[in-house]
C-alpha cells in the first residue's frame, strides 16, 4: 500500500510525507476528524514508510512484514475497545524508556484518544512532553474536544475534512466492485467516511437500520421489539454510534420533507416509503432531533448504552402523532 491509495486527504498526505522526506519528525501529531476517514490507516501508512529498508513501504523487507503481521517492536499501538486507563500510559512510559530493538525510531499510535481517563491523560502528558528521543506519538481522535487542551498544544495538529460522495462513490465502485445504484446509496449514507460505508455494507447492519426506521414510523410496534433491537443497535460504541448517526440523518430527512417537500434532499433515499409514513410534527421532529443530540453526548460518559438507546427509541417514538 502507498499514500496514493488512500482516498482523498491529499493535503494530509502532503504534510506527512514532507517530515519524512526532511527527517524531521516531530515528535507528536494529533489527527483528528471524524471516525472511519482514514486518520489510523493514513498513521500506519507512515510508520510503514518510516520502518521500510526502502524507506517506500516496499511491502517486502523484513520490518514491513512484521508490520503486516502486527509484530514489529517498535510500533507501540494503543487500540482499547472500552477506555484508556492508566495502566495503557504506564505501558507507554515503560516503552519508551529503552532504546528502539530493529527501528531507528520508535511510534506509538493511540487510537480513539478521546477515551483516556483524566490520570491516563495527566500521565500522557509527561511523556510527550520531554519524550526520549528516537519516540513519536500519533494521537488519533474523532472528537478533539475530549483531547485536553494540554495534550493537543503539545502536537502538530492534522486535521482530516470528510470524503466527497463522489470519492466515496468511486471508491466502493472501483474496490469494491458494488453496482451503481448501491454505490450512490452507501455514498449518501456513509456521513463523509469509507468506515460508514463499510459498516451499512454489512447485511445485518444494513437490516437493523430499516429495523429501526420501522419503529419510527409505526410499521414495527411495541416495547420488546424496541429493546431487543435498542441491544443489538448498543452492542458496542461503535454501533451505538454509528445507529445514533443514522437515527439524527433520519430525522433531518424528516425534517427538509416538512419544510421543504423536496425528496431530492434526503440522504436516505432508500427510506422514502418509511419516511412518508413517519406522521411527526415539525416541533416533535425539532425535539426527537435534541434527544438524538443528547443521546449521543451522554453516551460518550455512560457505559450503559443500551439503557440509553432503549430509553431514546420509546421517546422518540412516542413523538409520533
């Protein structure tokens, strides 16, 4: 793989492979932007530049094996699922104390940043601030605001724009091979990233989001099927996200039906029956919307997710005239 085949990010590209080039690297970036745009892969992509004997992520050397197969020494990757605790900075600290074993340098990639408790965050922020030389950090977020002003003052900021649906579109056409129709349909509804796409091309995923859009319309009913399909939806954050994301695009569609009546608008053009049965008024479609809103703000806190959606789905459905 090369930086030329990552979609779009030019600029992002550019920037990075200039401090290659010069060997000048500082030592921290922050890459932010949403999630699913291509910040790690863009991360991984340096680091195979970085490491390669070639100094052109060959593919073939040894060090660009072993990154392949996830063994290289001196790539230090922090990718929780849950959150970032204290013990994950303390793994750092003990990292970095050493001189890098194959590698010149050595990079330690944390992904979804955002997630690091306060005394995780505090301890970072010793490490990168006087970091043994021969270290540097790629701090990944999709949500800077969470990163404390103290971390992020001491990065170079690379900030990643959402993905036009035409690189989009192109995309899943040309490496996916999907036909057309659902090639423009998983542009529409990818919220700017290839991770989006990714996630509605799965079929089960695909079929929870017409589940869902079903209960706000009324066509499915009654308080089991909310929350069985509230716990499915909340499996993990990233599901809970991404059908949150879904539930705020649904309602803007409802919303741009009512005060404009142009269908051209609406993003989830594959919905338009169920969304021509969804009987809401424009102040109930106004307050789903901050519920949604809410919903997500408050999930980034709490781990109970599926309380959380269970409780949206019966509020927002009780919107309904």
């Amino acid at each position: 793989m090369a930086f030329e085949d990552i979609i779009g990010h030019d600029r992002q590209k550019r920037f990075l492979k200039f401090f290659l080039e010069n060997k000048n690297i500082p030592h921290a970036f922050l890459l932010c932007g949403q999630e699913g745009i291509g910040k790690k892969k863009t991360a991984y992509e340096f680091v195979r530049h970085l490491f390669c004997q070639t100094g052109n992520a060959c593919g073939i050397c040894r060090p660009c094996l072993k990154l392949d197969r996830g063994s290289h020494p001196d790539l230090v990757a922090i990718e929780n699922e849950g959150s970032i605790g204290i013990d994950d900075s303390r793994r750092i600290s003990k990292e970095i104390s050493e001189h890098p074993f194959e590698s010149e340098k050595r990079v330690i990639i944390i992904d979804n940043a955002e997630r690091m408790t306060i005394e995780a965050a505090n301890a970072l922020l010793k490490t990168i601030e006087e970091p043994p030389p021969h270290n540097h950090f790629f701090i990944i977020t999709s949500s800077e605001r969470d990163i404390p002003m103290t971390i992020r003052s001491r990065c170079s900021r690379v900030p990643f724009s959402l993905l036009s649906t035409m690189q989009l579109e192109h995309y899943f056409k040309n490496r996916k091979n999907i036909d057309q129709k659902k090639a423009s349909l998983l542009s529409s509804i990818s919220f700017g990233s290839i991770g989006g796409g990714l996630f509605w091309l799965n079929d089960e995923h695909f079929s929870l989001r017409l589940k869902l859009a079903e209960i706000i319309s009324g066509r499915r009913k009654g308080f089991v099927a909310s929350s069985s399909i509230a716990e499915m939806a909340s499996h993990n954050d990233r599901n809970a996200a991404m059908y949150l994301a879904f539930l705020l695009s649904f309602f803007r569609d409802l919303f741009v039906r009512h005060e404009t009546g142009d269908m051209s608008l609406i993003v989830n053009s594959d919905l338009i029956d169920e969304l021509n049965e969804t009987n809401y008024e424009t102040g109930r479609v106004e307050e789903s919307i901050k519920r949604i809103q809410e919903s997500i703000r408050v999930m980034r806190y709490n781990v109970n997710r599926w309380l959380i959606f269970e409780n949206l789905l019966i509020q927002i459905a009780g919107n309904r005239q």
